[in-house]
C-alpha cells in the first residue's frame, strides 16, 4: 500500500507527487497514455503573476522564485491594445497588471504589425515568461519516480474506501493507498462521486486556440503576448508561428476537447482588427477545458467529509503559474505542516468554504 494514490497526470498532478514523494510514497494514475495530455497539454504556457482571480495571484507571486530558479522561464512581455471606446478597459488593465501606458507609436514598435490608425491605447509591461510547459511536467514526473511510479493508460474503473484508506481499480489491477489525492482536471467531480465524496460543481469551459502563419516578412519571435481590451483574444508567438485565441470559455461536459470553427473566426477577426496585415492560413487548431469552481479560485485541500481525500482541482487555466506554490500547499496540507502562505489564501483555496 502506498501513502498516496494520485488520479490525475496534468500539471496539478505530477506537481503534487512530485512534493509528496520528498516524504512518502506515491502512485499517480493517468487516463491517457501520456502526461499533461488535456488541458495541461494545450496551454498558453505564460507566467504572469498578476494574471487571475486573487487567490491564484497569491500562489502565482509564492511560486516567483521557484519559477525564477529553475531555468523554465524564457522573457516574452504583455502588451494590451485597445480601439476607440476601448480606453476605459485599458486603464483598468493597465492597473490590474501594473503596465506602463504606450501610445499607439511606442506599441507599434514593441508589435510592428499593428495599425497605428486603429489602436488608440495601450499598455505593456515585461514582466511575462514563456514556460517550457513539457520541462516542466517532466521534472515533476522524475522527481515523483524517485519514491513512486506512474501508470498511464490507467482510466479509473472503480474506487473503494477501506478501512485503512483507498482501493482504484485502472489499468486491470488495483491500486492501494492511505489518501487519495483528486487531480483529475475537468473529470475531479465525476472522480469524487465515485469515490463517495460530495462534488463541488466543477464547470469545464472550454478555450480555442488556432495555430496561424506568421505575417510575411516578419519574424515574431521577441513579439509580447498581446491581447485585446477586455481580454476578448489574445496572440502569443509560437516557434515561429502566431497562436491566437477567442478566449472562450464555453461551459461543456467533460471531453477530449475540440475547438469550434467559429469561435476560432472570432478570435482571429478581433486580432485583424488590430493589424495591418490579414491571416493567411492556419496551421492547426486544438481546444481544452479550463475547470473552475463557482468563485473561480482553485480546490486545494482535504475533504470536509473525509481527510484522507485530497483535492487539487480547479486551477482555472492558470495551473502552470501557480503550481509550486500550489503543490507545496498540497504537501503541507498533506503532511501536517503549517504553509508558509497568508492563512486567507489558504482559506479561499479550501474545499471547507463549499461545506
């Protein structure tokens, strides 16, 4: 038997096993045949701590010199434009993100492709990273290894509650172990039913991406991320290429997600409307289902029910920027330790405040 069973191989997963195996052993089980294969998989990739609800901008700033530290980091800045009738919005972006205010010329310099004759606002600041997303999943996932194993292709059959913890059955075997930890992303809720814990109302939304062609001519690689006013889409440069989204969140089932046609069409017309220079053809296009609680701020913590039941869900699409932090939170929890974090953002991040 193991001291923690993990169900659930995305980023919110592999962080936390890879804390718990400092101290016990851990089994993580993944449905899919490889890691961060859902939304974990289909991110934006971006540490920016000051992006998400408050309790996130909490776990995001913790998680600073860890992230700082690692080498997963590579500068790449946001910038927010806006049109006519925009500059209100921007002025509350510029605020919540502590931008410095550029004119249409100074933004057309940082993004040569804007139209200058459209965008009247703008605000920008460097503090932005890329993250390498795959380095990052895979540090965890050897850091779990060390005192565990991971199993994927392991969709969960059945759970049991024993007497001395918890029996999974995946993969045609059974797996045993003290606490069960509930990382499993969109399908967390449909994980705690079967295993006899009250659901929380999790809501998977989905968010679209489309992969596009580069301008012609231009090279968008020191591009910052760049989102409209009301963050109604955004362009992130991408080896070469240009990711651009709607920014959807369509609330829907828990799937392999797939984007839609026309919420991909939106997202690129909003970005047109800000440049010289028209699509000309997409690459490819993906979705994934960014899961939320009902105040949009993540579940870290055990069941009131049930203690030996652990959630680690609804990060909302902001798992990668606050998964040390969150992780550790996790591990303390877990261990008895009292966290270093603001008693208030622990409480905002509990399954207690649903009780």
């Amino acid at each position: 038997m193991d001291d923690f069973l993990i169900i659930g191989g995305g980023i919110a997963g592999t962080s936390a096993g890879a804390r718990l195996a400092q101290f016990c052993t851990v089994t993580l089980l993944e449905a899919e045949t490889a890691l961060g294969y859902h939304a974990s998989g289909r991110s934006a990739a971006l540490y920016e701590p000051n992006y998400g609800p408050a309790a996130i901008r909490a776990l995001s700033h913790a998680s600073a010199d860890e992230f700082h530290a690692s080498g997963l980091l590579t500068p790449r800045g946001m910038l927010f434009v806006g049109k006519a009738g925009d500059e209100d919005t921007l002025a509350r972006h510029i605020a919540e993100f502590e931008l410095e205010p550029l004119s249409p010329a100074e933004a057309t310099r940082l993004l040569p492709v804007l139209d200058p004759d459209r965008v009247t606002c703008a605000g920008h600041h460097e503090a932005a990273w890329d993250v390498d997303t795959d380095l990052m999943i895979q540090r965890y996932a050897r850091a779990l290894r060390q005192n565990g194993q991971i199993v994927t292709g392991a969709r969960v059959d059945a759970i049991r509650r024993t007497a001395t913890g918890w029996e999974v059955t995946a993969k045609g075997a059974t797996y045993a172990a003290r606490v069960l930890v509930n990382a499993a992303g969109a399908w967390a809720d449909e994980i705690a039913k079967a295993a006899g814990i009250a659901p929380l109302g999790l809501i998977p939304k989905r968010r679209s991406m489309a992969r596009v062609a580069a301008p012609e001519g231009h090279d968008p690689r020191s591009w910052p991320m760049t989102l409209g006013a009301g963050e109604a889409w955004y362009m992130k440069p991408d080896a070469g290429a240009l990711l651009i989204s709607p920014a959807d969140a369509t609330p829907c089932d828990p799937h392999d997600a797939w984007a839609d046609d026309m919420t991909l069409a939106e997202g690129i017309a909003g970005w047109e409307e800000h440049v010289t220079t028209p699509v000309a053809r997409m690459l490819a296009n993906w979705a994934g289902l960014r899961t939320f609680a009902s105040d949009g701020e993540p579940v870290i913590g055990p069941a009131p029910a049930d203690p030996a039941f652990l959630w680690c869900a609804g990060q909302g699409g902001y798992g990668f920027q606050s998964a040390p932090a969150a992780s550790r939170l996790l591990a303390d929890l877990a261990a008895g330790r009292a966290p270093e974090l603001d008693p208030a953002v622990i409480a905002a991040v509990s399954p207690a405040r649903f009780a």
